[in-house]
C-alpha cells in the first residue's frame, strides 16, 4: 500500500476533558474517527461514493493504548496510517503525538465493508484497491488479541438509545459503546484510577429506541485492574465486548 498517512493538528478543548482537565478516551476516540474518514475522502473513498455502490464501512474491533492523557489546551498531532485490505476487511492505525513529538497514544483498528442493504460483509471494490494504492490482499492478518468475555456481573447500567447516538449508517455510533461501558463501573473506579488501554469488538448493530444492558465485571490483579463488559439489547443479543486496562492514580 502506498504512503496515504494523513495528520491533523488539534487542540484539547474544554468539551474534550474530563473533571481533572486530561482529554477524554471518547474524545481520542473521535479524533482517530475524523482523521480516518478525512484520509479516505481525500483519495476518493467518500461516504456518498460508498452509498452509491451500496456499501459502508463498519468498524468491527478497536484496540486502544494510552500512554499520556493530553491535557486541557494542549496542541497535539493525530495521524492515520491505513495498513491493508484482507477480502472483506481493512486495517488503519492511528497515532498521537505531542508538538514534541512524544508518543501519546496509539490505536489499531480493523473495519468490514458491509452491504448496506442486506447488512452483511461484502468484498472490497476493486476501486478501493485503487485508491489506496493496494494491488491485493495482505498475505498475513495482523493479531488482534482476544477479548476477555465476562463470568459474572459485578455492576451495570441500561441506556435508551438516542436519536443523537445514531450515525450516518442509522445505527449507534461506535464511540456510544465506550461511553456504556465506562458509565457502568462505580465511580470509584473512574476517580482513582486511569483507563490506559481498551479492546472492542462489536459484534451486533443497535438502533433507535432500543434497551441497551450494560454488564461489568471488575477484577483486580497483580499489575493493573481490569474491567470487562458486555452490552446486550433488551432481547439479551450480545452487541458489543470490552476489555479495559486501569492503572492506579497517584495523588
């Protein structure tokens, strides 16, 4: 695949922080979101040149590593670098750095392209290929490890999905699950510790009006405390898993 790396300067706003004044892992989330979708208009691969083929793309896993929260006001870089094409999936990474150029947090996501009309996965179009600049498929998938599930229920929330939560492709914006997932743990856990990486993957779409269950299992080990959750709908079909890693703040 060619050299399509895409940056994107931008500064933490107020509406991006959370109580300690750090960026929110929602918000990095969006950053990666908007950097991804102005690289691929940029060569072509437009949400009005999908729908006229009939497809979208859908994000089916997330992996996010946190190394520093940047803070209230801070100017920093977020990057994009579209990986490769696997037949009816692709790869991006994602990067953010300082003005210094220090590492602040990293992301690893694989995306299926769907037929919008019957919901499923579809082969990439040959178009596509093009404009990456990918003359086929990636000989190896890249390892995305496995999600830990759930044995039990130590906490949960339930949600009604809003007409604000829905996207461009009429189901609940990816971003919506983290924000589920982090409201469902006590709020202990939020003010004493640092979310430093979380897995997603998303296995069913949610729509307007739907129950949304939200399950979270807390576990405390030797290096960190993990939580992991499942979000379900009010028919108990599993939608989305999650593992988050949390590290002890030190006031």
């Amino acid at each position: 695949m060619k050299n399509n790396d895409f940056s994107k300067e931008y500064e933490v706003m107020y509406r991006d922080s959370d109580y300690r004044l750090r960026c929110k892992l929602t918000a990095i989330a969006d950053y990666f979101c908007e950097v991804g979708n102005i690289q691929a208009e940029t060569i072509g691969d437009t949400i009005d040149f999908a729908y006229s083929h009939g497809c979208a793309w859908v994000f089916y896993k997330y992996d996010i590593k946190i190394h520093r929260y940047p803070k209230y006001r801070e100017k920093i870089i977020v990057k994009t670098m579209p990986i490769g094409f696997k037949r009816f999936y692709a790869y991006r990474g994602y990067e953010i750095r300082s003005e210094e150029g220090e590492l602040l947090a990293e992301g690893l996501a694989l995306f299926f392209l769907i037929n919008i009309e019957r919901r499923r996965p579809m082969r990439i179009l040959k178009e596509q290929y093009d404009m990456y600049g990918e003359e086929g498929d990636m000989k190896e998938s890249l390892d995305m490890e496995k999600i830990e599930k759930l044995t039990r229920e130590d906490n949960f929330k339930e949600f009604q999905i809003r007409y604000s939560d829905i996207d461009s492709n009429t189901h609940v914006n990816n971003v919506r699950y983290m924000e589920w997932a982090i409201e469902s743990i006590p709020l202990e856990i939020a003010k004493n510790y640092e979310l430093k990486r979380i897995k997603v993957a998303f296995e069913k779409e949610s729509k307007y009006g739907d129950r949304i269950h939200v399950s979270a299992q807390i576990e405390e080990r030797e290096d960190d405390l993990v939580t992991l959750h499942k979000i379900c709908n009010s028919n108990g079909e599993e939608l989305t898993l999650l593992e988050a890693h949390w590290d002890k703040i030190n006031n």
